[in-house]
C-alpha cells in the first residue's frame, strides 16, 4: 500500500520523530481553527479546543487507520470535539438574532488577501456580509457548510465525519443555501 505524506508523517511521529508531528499540526492548524472559531463563535475557546484536537490527536495517533484519509479521520475527531463542546455549554442560541463574535473578527484569523482596492474592499464587504449571515443560521446548517465551502470537503467525507447519511448531508447544505438566500433577498442583497 503507498502511504500518503500524512500517512508517512504518521508513521515517523508513532516512531518518536516529532518533528514530523509538529509538521502534521502546521498543515492542519489553520483549517482546523477556522473550523473551530466558526462553530463555536469565540476565538479563545477556538483556541483552546484546536490545542485539545491536537493533543486528542496526538494520543489516538496509534489507532488511526491507513485504509482511510488522515483528513477524514481527524475531521471527524475535530467535529465530534467541537459539538460535545457545545452540548455542554449550551450557551449558543442559533437564531437570525444571535449576535457572537462579528465576521470581522473571524476573518481576522483567516487568510484573507490585503490587497487595495476598491474591488478587494468591496469583496471583503460580500464576503463579512455573507459570512456574517453563515454565522447565524442554526448549527446543524452551519457545519455542514463550513465542512462543505471552507474545508472544501465533498459530501461523502462530510457524511463521514458528521454520522449523516449522504442525502442528509446534501438536503441539509440546499437548505442551508435557502436560508442564506432568503436572507438575502429580504436585506436586498439579491434581486
């Protein structure tokens, strides 16, 4: 069987090499934390649940199985993660009212271009809008949006890691995308 790099990462790292844990982290650091930040709206607690993935990660490493992806398997860590996280703190409330941390903030930690322009700030001003929109509809849409549009995930790797069927997963984003577009349309963004 050919390894994957993350495969061969894996193997060095359960051999003791660190460094090839610490390169498996840089890889996935940033996906992972903007997955994070956006399910649960707080950039400290992103924080601190992205380091309890990781160290999650680290100690289930001997258990990760090669006939699937590395990204799927830790996904599905990462999601299970992030919701027992939000079942404890039932501190959110998924509503078009819902204020959270504002799409401003989140970019912020994204990579996002600082190129000048008029066009580039009206660009950030869609994306902050849309964004902001995304950030507010009920979680069981978010999620499979950010899976599916910011992890760029397809609907398989998505049933996976959520434990939804396929046609779940896909009813769940169309719904998702109708929420977005009545929103949309009722702010006059969309004619």
């Amino acid at each position: 069987m050919q390894l994957d790099e993350d495969q061969v990462l894996i193997k060095k790292t359960l051999r003791g090499d660190r460094k090839a844990f610490e390169e498996l982290m840089r890889k996935y650091e940033k996906k992972i934390f903007s997955f994070v930040v956006r399910m649960v709206r707080n950039e400290e607690t992103a924080v601190d649940l992205t380091q309890d993935f990781f160290f999650k990660i680290f100690t289930v490493l001997d258990k990760y199985n090669y006939e699937y992806k590395f990204s799927t398997w830790a996904y599905r860590i990462c999601y299970n993660l992030v919701i027992d996280h939000i079942r404890k703190n039932q501190t959110q409330v998924d509503s078009l009212d819902d204020e959270g941390v504002t799409s401003h903030d989140l970019l912020a930690s994204d990579n996002v271009s600082r190129e000048d322009g008029f066009k580039a700030l009206a660009r950030a001003e869609t994306r902050d809008y849309v964004w902001n929109i995304v950030d507010q509809i009920p979680l069981k849409f978010r999620e499979l949006i950010l899976l599916r549009y910011i992890q760029d995930l397809k609907y398989e790797e998505i049933a996976e890691i959520t434990a939804l069927p396929v046609g779940t997963v896909k009813n769940r984003i169309f719904k998702a995308k109708e929420i977005l577009k009545k929103e949309m349309e009722k702010d006059g963004m969309l004619v």
